[in-house]
C-alpha cells in the first residue's frame, strides 16, 4: 500500500482525508465527545479567506461548539493569527466561541512552541484562546512523542499519520496500529478515485448495453420470447442506472440563469440573513420546510439544500473576483 502525494501535505490529500466519515468522527469525538452530531459545513469566511474544514453541529438548537480544522505544514505566528482570524469569524457567524484543532505536520516555530501546554487529550498541546476561542489544540510530533503506545489513541494516530514521512503503510513505525491502518486505507481510497475517469463507467455501461442488443437479436433469432423480454428488462435496468450515473455528475451544474433557481437561492439569502439578525445558528431543516411550503425549494434533503446554496455562493464570488479583474 503505497501513497503518492501524501507527504503529508498534499493540500488536497490531507482534505479529502480529513473529510472522511470515520475521520470526523474521531475528530469530533475526542474533542466534544460526541459522534455523528456534526455535518461539514461552510469553510469560506466572509473576509474571503477558507479553513481546511469546518464541522457545524446538525442540529441548530446544540450547545455543540463548531470545529476548526487546519493542517499546516509550518506552524508559525502568521498561521496563528490566521487561525484567531478563522474563529472570530466563526463566533460571528455561530455566536458560539469554536474549538480549533491545527494539526503541525512538519515545523513548530520557537516562539509558538513555548507557550505550549499539555492538554487533558493525549498526545495534544493547548494553546491559550481564552478571548478567542473555546479551546486551540495543536497536534505535532513533538506533542505526540511521548504518547506512543500501542493501540494509540485515536488522536495520536491522527497526528502520527500526518507527521510520518512513510509513503507506505508497511514503512510506519505504528503499521499495525487500527487507526494507522484505517487511515492509510482511506488515503489509498481517495487516491484511487482522482486516478478515475468518471468516463470509464458510461463506457462499460455502453459496451453492455451493445451486448444486450447482441442477445436480443440471438433469442429472437431463436425464437425464444421469455429470454428475450428478460434481456430488455436488463437493458431497461441498465439505461436506468446509466441515467443516475449521468445525473450524478450534472445536478451540481444548475443553470443560473434559471429563474426559479435563482428565486430558490435568494430565499435562502434571505433565511439565512433572519437567523444573523436573529443571532440564531442557519437552520436547514426550517429552510427547506418554510422553503417547501412556500412552493420555492424542490429538494431531497436539507444536506442537498446546503450544498446546492454553497456551490450558489461560491460561484457567486467567482463572478465577482472575475468582474474586478
């Protein structure tokens, strides 16, 4: 099991790894103790700049504080400053101070490390945030060094993963580690699928549907009518799964110039401006209900809602930077 891209810095890797279900759950759980409360939320701030990951608690009357996540391949003063940046913003946008969780993966500048502290979390430093934040906690090789006992704890593993320069699973010094495993499992994973033309699939799909045809055409010739109305029921399975497949990779490409689109998308402008006045946390279930009853949102789900807008916003600010360009 080998990895490219992965020292550990791979920006986007490090993401998508982050990003995986079991991850956040071990993220979250260790640090608010709590599993599956919390969904991936909206990392742009409103001065233009973007955390690796932010977890926003799933429902909006939680106590649960927001989570920051950054991983950083230098730890110095200016990632500090940008990391108090990122939860003042998040206190305005949630009215709750965020917990924040920087994960060091190469270098800790001398004038962060010392004033470190040990956290009551294995293998974690605290740093102090008291006018900005719950908590700051900060995982690095000199902060895990002591805490290396098999099985390790899942946020030592977490740290262990990231600050080892092993490209391979057989190479870590902690291999045999669950944690360990997983994680350079979900890194193979995600490797995996960026190597995937999402063409490749349609192509199978179309090679079966040209052998469906061959046999429709042999069992006719055989005058076998049963044989025959089973092959276009598979057919028919098969343009059906073809057609979500599509589907799958254009429903994020709405047409913006679509009124009702637009229409869909300023209502939750508008939603989501109340919940600030109000200083209440965005609620999507209400959205989409009040979005629902009013005959403006069609959509599955209150998750397909909240992507839908941050795709709306995030091409919305695109179109702004181009224009002022």
């Amino acid at each position: 099991m080998c990895l490219r891209n992965l020292k550990n810095g791979s920006d986007l890797m490090s993401k998508r790894i982050i990003r995986d279900p079991k991850a956040m759950n071990l993220i979250a759980e260790s640090l608010t103790g709590t599993t599956d409360d919390y969904f991936i939320g909206n990392c742009e701030w409103n001065d233009g700049t973007r955390s690796d990951m932010v977890l926003e608690p799933k429902s909006a009357h939680s106590d649960l504080p927001p989570l920051i996540l950054e991983i950083q391949h230098t730890v110095n003063l200016v990632s500090m400053k940008r990391a108090v940046s990122y939860c003042l913003q998040a206190f305005t946008r949630y009215d709750i101070e965020p917990i924040i969780l920087i994960i060091c993966v190469e270098k800790m500048h001398q004038d962060i490390y010392k004033h470190m502290k040990p956290s009551t979390l294995p293998g974690v430093f605290s740093y102090f945030s008291q006018p900005w934040a719950e908590s700051c906690y900060v995982i690095s090789k000199e902060s895990i060094k002591n805490n290396m006992t098999i099985p390790l704890d899942p946020m030592v593993a977490l740290g262990a993963f990231f600050t080892s320069s092993s490209p391979s699973l057989s190479n870590h010094p902690f291999k045999d580690d669950p944690t360990i495993q997983y994680l350079y499992t979900s890194s193979l994973f995600q490797q995996q699928i960026e190597t995937v033309n999402k063409d490749a699939p349609l192509k199978l799909i179309d090679l079966q549907l040209m052998e469906y045809d061959r046999l429709k055409t042999l069992a006719s010739s055989l005058e076998q009518p049963v044989f025959e109305e089973a092959i276009n029921d598979a057919k028919l399975r098969t343009l059906t799964i073809k057609r979500k497949y599509e589907d799958s990779f254009t429903a994020s490409k709405v047409d913006k110039n679509n009124d009702t689109y637009k229409a869909a998308m300023e209502f939750v402008v508008g939603f989501k401006q109340k919940k600030v006045e109000q200083k209440k946390r965005m609620d999507w279930v209400a959205c989409l209900k009040e979005g629902e009853d009013l005959k403006i949102l069609n959509y599955k789900n209150s998750e397909s809602l909240r992507r839908q807008f941050y795709k709306y916003m995030k091409g919305n600010a695109e179109q702004t930077n181009s224009n002022s360009n």
